[in-house]
C-alpha cells in the first residue's frame, strides 16, 4: 500500500513537472513573439501616477495585447511592476513583451526636438514653444516678468538668457522646464567664458559681457568679422565713445519698428538707443551664440572705432571718422570711389 502511494505521488509530480515544463516552453514562445501592433510606429502615453495595470489595459484595448495580465505577471515576475516611468513611448513592429517591459521600466521614451536660433529674441522662443506640438504650455502666456520670477532668473529680465541650440526631450514636457534646460546651458558657458576672459576687456559682469554679445551677433554677418566687430565695440567703451548700433534702436522700438529705420528713430531716445545713451543697453537684445559670448570674451586686438555693411555679408571697418565717412558713401551710399 506505502508503495503504491509512493509511486501515485512520483507519478503525480512527474506529471507536475512535464505541465510545468509545458507552460513554461509555452510562456517562453508567447514572450518571444513580436506583439500584434496596430500600426508602426505605435505611440502610446504613460501619464505621471499611472499604474502597469492601467497601461496593460490600455494596451490590451488597442490591440497590442491579447490580455492585460501577460504583461502584469511577467513584471511582477521580474519584480519591476512598480518600477514603469511616465512619458511618451514609441514602439515599432518586432517589439517583444520583454522589450516593452524593458522601455517602460527604464523610462526609454520618445523624444522630439526643437532647434533655437542665435540671434532670435525671447518673444521669438516664446512662439516656437508655443507652436511645438510636444511642448505642454504653463507659463508662456505669463508676463515676461513673472516668468522671470517663476524661473528664478537674475536680472529678472528673460531677454538673452537663453542658449540658443537643438535640444531633444519627451513628448508632452512643460515649457517650464525647457526654459530652465535652455537658461542653465547659457549659465554654463557664460561662466566658463567669463572666467577664461581676456584680462583687459572692459566688463565688469558676465550679465554685461551677455549683452555686448548679443549686439554682436545682431550685428554679424559672417563668422570671421565677429571677433572685429567686437573689438570696435569694446575699444568704444574703453574710450568712452557711445556705442550707436542700430539692432539696439530697433529692439527699443519694438513692434514699432516697419522694417525702415529713420533717422527720428535714431534721435528718439529710449533705454536702448545707443546713439543718446551712454554705455550698454539695460539688457540683452537677442540670444546670443557661443561665438558671440567667446568674440566679446576675445576681442581681436585692433585700433577699430567704426564698420560699415558692404552689402555682401562682410563689413569694412575703419580707425577714423573719416575713413568711416568714405567707406558709408561708398557701400552705402554708392557714390564713393572704390
């Protein structure tokens, strides 16, 4: 009898084994195949707060699953089903359950990208976040001060205080943060710049050395003249000459400004014209580039006081008045002689 009870058991889990052995060669296949997607790419949202249960069920109702507790067991199995990261996610067809797991574990979400321009004004960042499908809008819509205030800026004064460049993020991110990635980048290279300056440059703060970088950059047409332009407006301000640069006027302007400034617009003095005003402008008047911040940083060493467009991108640049003089009737004017 003892033995014949032995043997039902050994048969009992022999027979346990090979079930077992079953469903794990059966699990394995399942975890193997590529997930039915409705289309690929398939993109899919896992909101802050989410639970893996709420998003399997989301994924069983648009057709990627066949049931919601395939993926559920499989990561409470790994012990990761509390480990899922919100964000937008991207799959594409051949995806395997374990690499989806994997994705949504590890927060590998979707990203998007969105390129600044040098030279462009904060209204103009303002507009393309704005106009970004990816970006969540919070504080655009704030008076530029109080978004200053909510992004802790000093000055509080937004304008230039942001480094123009492509930057990649997720989907779905608030402007809030984009604004605080693009202000530390510009506080980075600022500073790095600022401490490897050249001794004799005539700034007392890298908030100064930023402004004269963004009239450069509004003022250059080709990479080589950056480093002329700004050896003219840093010998002005050693001799104490006014800077008289038109992008400044017409940043005073604002929308104002037809596209044709006058001469009323020259003498109309406003905090930015640096034809009545001494000294910088109160703040930028652009985003500047890092080969604007490196030019003002790096003047080249020269006796310019004075430039002047040619017209074809480049400008010609003068020690004396009346050298200036010639070169406006000439590449301005057209009634100078070559």
């Amino acid at each position: 009898m003892a033995r014949a009870r032995t043997f039902r058991y050994f048969a009992w889990l022999a027979a346990l084994a090979v079930v077992a052995g079953a469903v794990a060669a059966y699990a394995a296949l399942r975890l193997a195949e590529p997930l039915p997607l409705p289309h690929s790419p398939y993109d899919f949202e896992v909101r802050p707060g989410a639970t893996l249960a709420s998003v399997a069920r989301e994924l069983t109702f648009d057709g990627v699953l066949a049931h919601p507790a395939l993926l559920t067991l499989y990561a409470r199995a790994r012990r990761v089903d509390r480990a899922i990261k919100a964000g937008s996610y991207e799959i594409v067809a051949g995806v395997t359950l374990p690499q989806l797991l994997a994705k949504l574990t590890q927060g590998d979400v979707a990203q998007t990208s969105i390129t600044i321009t040098e030279g462009t004004t904060f209204a103009d960042l303002k507009r393309a976040l704005r106009e970004h499908p990816g970006v969540v809008n919070t504080v655009l819509d704030l008076p530029d001060g109080e978004i200053a205030a909510r992004l802790g800026l000093d000055p509080p004064a937004p304008e230039g205080q942001f480094f123009p460049d492509t930057y990649y993020f997720a989907q779905h991110t608030p402007d809030v943060q984009l604004l605080k990635r693009l202000h530390a980048a510009l506080e980075t290279r600022l500073v790095r710049a600022w401490n490897a300056r050249a001794a004799d440059v005539p700034l007392a703060t890298p908030y100064q050395a930023l402004v004269l970088a963004s009239i450069v950059e509004k003022e250059t047409g080709t990479r080589t003249d950056r480093p002329l332009v700004a050896s003219v407006f840093v010998n002005r301000l050693r001799k104490g000459m006014r800077l008289q640069t038109d992008p400044t006027v017409i940043y005073g302007l604002g929308p104002a400004f037809d596209g044709n400034l006058r001469r009323r617009d020259l003498e109309a003095d406003t905090p930015y014209n640096t034809y009545t005003r001494d000294g910088l402008p109160p703040t930028p008047i652009a985003l500047p580039s890092q080969a604007s911040i490196d030019a003002v940083m790096h003047p080249s060493p020269t006796p310019y006081l004075y430039f002047v467009a040619r017209g074809d991108g480049t400008s010609k640049f003068s020690e004396t008045l009346i050298e200036h003089n010639r070169a406006v009737a000439r590449y301005q004017l057209g009634t100078g002689k070559p």
